[in-house]
C-alpha cells in the first residue's frame, strides 16, 4: 500500500485510485487542547492562567482555524512571555504571522507558493485585497484583473486560472463562488506587501507600509478611533495616492467621522483603474470622482433611504470603462442622458429598470447583457433599431413596448441580430397583443 500526501489538489486527482480524504482543521475542541499542549509543553499551567489567559487563548484558537502547524507556531510565540499585554498583542495584531522561522506557517506555505507558475502567483497575490473569507465570482476576479493590466481582456476566458489555483489548493470553491480560508488571505497579504496594502484594523500603522504600494482596500470596524485619522494622515504622506491604481472600499460606515476621513485621505486620486465604493449620499462620491476618467472597473453600492439618491451625471465620462457594477445600488433607476457614451463598456451589472433606461443603447456595440429594453413612442433613443447595433450580446432580454414600433423596416433591422447570442428573447406588448405588422414580425423572428 502506498499512502501519498499533497498540498495540491490536482496531484491527488492524478495519483488516486480511490477518492482522496481531503484534510480540514482540527474540531474546535480538539484543536484547543492541542493548541493549549503547544504553548505549554510539559510545563504546568500557571494558576491564574483559567482567569487571565484562557479567555485570550480561545479568541486565538478560533483565528487559527483548527491548523496544527498554525498551533505549533503560535504557542511557541505565546510561550515566550506569559503576559496578557503580550498574549493581547497576538491576538490583535497578528503577530504569529511574521515568524521567520522555516518550520512556522508563513515559511512552509510559502514553500507552495514558490513552486506556482508565475502568471498563477501574480493572480493569488491580489486576493489579499479582498475581505477575508469574501465570496467572489469568477466575473469580480476576473474584472479585476483585467482592469489593472495583468490579463488581456481579448482573451482572459481562454484560461481558468481561479480553478488552477482551487487545483493548487490556494483558493476553495463552492457553487460557483470563490474564496481563500484565513492562512491563504494571509499568505496573500504577505507575497504582495509592496504593492498591496489591506485596512481591516483601525490601529494600523503607516509607518510599515511600503511607500510602493499602488493598490489599496478598506474594510474595517464601524467605530472611530483618533490614532484611525491620525494614520491615515501619514498614510497620505507615505504612499503616492495621486497614482493609486486600486481603491475599494467594502462597506458603508454609519459613523460620519469615518466615511469623512476616508473622503479626506483620497482627494488627489486621479489616476485609478478600480474603484469600490459605498455611498450614502451624493456628497459621499469622491472628490474628483469627475476626473477618474482612467477607470475601468467601476462599482457602486448604497444604502436603502427614502430619499432617491442620482447617479453623479459625470459617469458617462469614463471613456475607458469596461466594468460597471450597479448590483447594489438601491437609488434612482435613472441614468445619465449620454450613458452611451460609455462605448467601450462590456459588462454593466444592474437591476432590469436600470438597464431598460439607457438611451441610443445601441451605440453600446461591445455591450455582453441587456437585460431589458422598452421601445417608447416618440421618444428618441428608445426606438427597436438600437437593438440591430448589439451583436455581442448573451443571455436573456426581455422586450417591452412591441406596440410602439412603428415599421416593418424597423422590426426587421433589429430581429436579424436579437437571436445569435441569446439564449432567451420575451417579447411583451400592450394588453390587446401583436396590432400591427411590425408587432407579428418580430414575434416571429
């Protein structure tokens, strides 16, 4: 019998004669026994240590996610001076993850990381931007990646390099969605510290940040603290913001303070490819939010509020965007009037009534989805043959309004085009059916 163990899933699928057993962390209690063994060995626990460090040893035990060599590491860390202000600053500033040693965590994952093909450790890299344990799509990575250079968008589908690095056990995988565990975000911060900056603690520090960094995400708790904007003050003079090619911003703050001083920090931007923010308001938008014409992947997200919020009018001046995520966007359904003008834009994520308002859509020619269309009488920009322009389009459309068409010429101008890519055309018209010639026409096409 041969027993074969890999830290890559692809050479399990490759050497296997029976289904591998794929092994997970230790259970929680378990874990924690073993964890406790790890940082006192054959030494007895003091007496105090139930009243003063057991509370701080479990709230270390659940960050390490049942990992044995995560244990191993971190005991001996914690081993060295029995404190609670030095256990505390485990907990709370991570330290167990810049051990250097060859047998800790860091180092002997990073020995896999070494062995992934180059293009694979530059796409790995930027997953430490994301939140930990965030569910991404293969379409928000893959946007992602392009936007900032690292792929080619003519031919980012000829691989898939997120189920390369599920294969090489750096990403997991469920129902389509994609995330990294807590040791691989990690490892991911740490390969791309020089370029890739990650805000997730409001008592982070400038003064360590490489002034290389370029790309930049925020996520962090909803209370303010004065040494936050003390730091954030530095970071501005540290690091080159004018050229920062990625800002996200991943949640909302109720705190006004915050979302103040995050707006503050960032008013020279101007030279960003991705752009993540969360508005409540239409002051919330970035100070030179106008002159971000160099963006390529946009999103958007905002609160429900019963005041409608309107998109900025100035969107439609981003020539270069590819990306445009509305997926959360809970304001007006309205769009600018010159949203057209966004010609080179592939992919616009949005509800149906955001889609249904964008006029002389066919001026779009690159559009991939369009989830709705309404034909208005009389009104310019929302005539069928905008639809004839549309030739990349996939998926499903719906299409509302049949009675306004006015033409035979102009049903057959746009049914030539509606059914090469898609999967699913409705065709929906007023409540008395098909009236005129047009209307049969394009039911039959």
């Amino acid at each position: 019998m041969v027993l074969v163990t890999t830290r890559f899933p692809k050479v399990a699928g490759m050497v296997k004669t029976v289904d591998p057993l794929e092994l997970r962390g230790l259970e929680s209690n378990d874990f924690f026994t073993f964890f406790e063994a790890c940082i006192f060995g054959q030494d007895n626990k003091p007496e105090h240590y139930e009243y003063e460090f057991a509370g701080i040893a479990r709230k270390i035990a659940n960050k390490l996610k049942g990992s044995p060599l995560a244990a191993k590491t971190v005991g001996r860390l914690l081993h060295k001076h029995l404190s609670q202000e030095h256990w505390n600053g485990v907990l709370e500033k991570h330290q167990w993850l810049k051990q250097q040693e060859n047998d800790d965590i860091m180092q002997s994952l990073k020995i896999s990381y070494d062995y992934l093909p180059f293009d694979l450790k530059k796409r790995f890299s930027y997953c430490g931007l994301f939140p930990e344990d965030h569910e991404f799509t293969p379409s928000e990575i893959n946007h992602f990646w392009v936007a900032i250079g690292i792929i080619d968008y003519n031919h980012h589908a000829d691989r898939n390099y997120l189920d390369e690095l599920v294969d090489n056990g750096f990403l997991m995988k469920k129902k389509g969605y994609y995330w990294d565990d807590r040791l691989m975000h990690e490892l991911s911060k740490s390969v791309s510290a020089q370029e890739c900056l990650n805000i997730s603690d409001l008592d982070f520090r400038a003064d360590a940040i490489p002034q290389s960094v370029r790309h930049l995400s925020i996520n962090i708790e909803d209370r303010y603290k004065a040494n936050f904007e003390e730091e954030m003050c530095k970071l501005r003079e540290r690091i080159d913001i004018a050229n920062l090619r990625t800002l996200m911003i991943f949640r909302g703050y109720e705190e006004e303070r915050i979302a103040k001083i995050l707006k503050d920090s960032f008013k020279e931007i101007n030279s960003l490819r991705v752009l993540f923010i969360v508005v409540k308001s239409a002051q919330s938008f970035p100070y030179r939010f106008s002159k971000l014409i160099h963006l390529q992947y946009l999103k958007i997200s905002s609160s429900y509020s019963e005041d409608e919020m309107s998109l900025p009018s100035t969107l439609s001046r981003f020539y270069h965007l590819k990306f445009l995520d509305l997926d959360d966007w809970y304001g007006s359904s309205d769009l600018p009037k010159d949203f057209s003008h966004l010609e080179n834009l592939h992919d616009f994520r949005a509800a149906s009534k955001v889609h249904s308002n964008i006029r002389n859509v066919g001026k779009m020619k690159h559009l991939l989805e369009l989830k709705e269309f309404h034909v208005r009488k009389g009104n310019m920009g929302f005539q069928l043959r905008e639809l004839g322009s549309l030739t990349e389009l996939e998926g499903g459309l719906i299409i509302r309004g049949l009675e306004h068409v006015a033409t035979k010429e102009e049903a057959t101008a746009a049914k030539l085009e509606l059914k090469r890519n898609l999967k699913e055309l409705e065709l929906l018209w007023g409540r008395d059916g098909p009236t005129t010639d047009a209307d049969i026409l394009v039911c039959k096409s």
